[in-house]
C-alpha cells in the first residue's frame, strides 16, 4: 500500500456506493484515497486487522492507515473534507450528534439495495483507475 493514502472500503454490489466512489474520484484532485471492496480479500484483511465488526458496518469504511478508522457518518464526513472546496463545509454537520447522524445514516445503508439496486458482483475499475484500487 501507498504511504500517506487514505483508504475507502465501501460494498462493492451496492449502486449507491459505487456511484459515490465514482463521485470521489472525479474530486479528489490531490490524490489522497485508494479504494478497495469490504467483499475483496484486501478488504476484509483490512477489517479484521482493525476488529470491525462489518453486521454493524457495512457500506463505508475510511482508514488512515496507522493514524485511526472511520465509520458511517464521520466516514463520510471525512471523506468530504478532505475533497476541498465547498466541500470542507460540510464540517457544520460534526455539530449534530453522532448518534443522530448515524440513525440517518443507518437508515440509508439499510434500504440502499432497494432504492439504489445491486450489482451481481464488484465493480471493476477501468484501466485507466485501476491503480487507484487496492487487491
């Protein structure tokens, strides 16, 4: 792995996951984010190694590697700051508790399949993103 990346472990069958990745990687002009699928083998090392417990998460996931992890709402808030710009706004949603956040957020993650759709399998990333993904 690239020193000083940030990891984005996402649901690889997940259309809205998917598309969200694709969101990050138009935006993410300093090239700080690798990505790799909970379901691929560097995902679920990467999960084990830090002891998440993916019944309990399992659409998102950023990791610093040797710094901290991510979940949920603060992942993608994280996320969102680091992509810059107007981006860094999104800041003002730290103010509101993490459990409420989360109660959203969980409640996206759990109907994501039946809004969004699901794929048979990963998505494979074309040539030209390919070093982007980890596995």
């Amino acid at each position: 792995m690239e020193n000083g990346k940030k990891i984005i472990l996402f649901d690889g069958v997940c259309n809205l996951c998917n598309g969200s990745v694709q969101f990050v990687i138009k935006r993410d002009k300093k090239d700080v984010f690798r990505y790799a699928a909970l379901q691929s083998e560097i995902g679920e090392k990467l999960v084990s190694e830090r002891n998440i417990d993916t019944s309990q998460v399992d659409s998102i996931i950023l990791i610093e590697p040797g710094v901290a992890y991510y979940t949920k709402s603060d992942a993608a808030l994280e996320i969102a700051q680091e992509l810059g710009g107007l981006w860094k706004l999104s800041a003002i949603f730290t103010w509101i508790p993490t459990s409420f956040r989360n109660a959203i957020y969980d409640f996206v993650a759990k109907n994501r399949y039946k809004w969004f759709g699901k794929q048979e399998s990963c998505m494979i990333p074309t040539p030209e993103l390919k070093a982007k993904f980890l596995g």
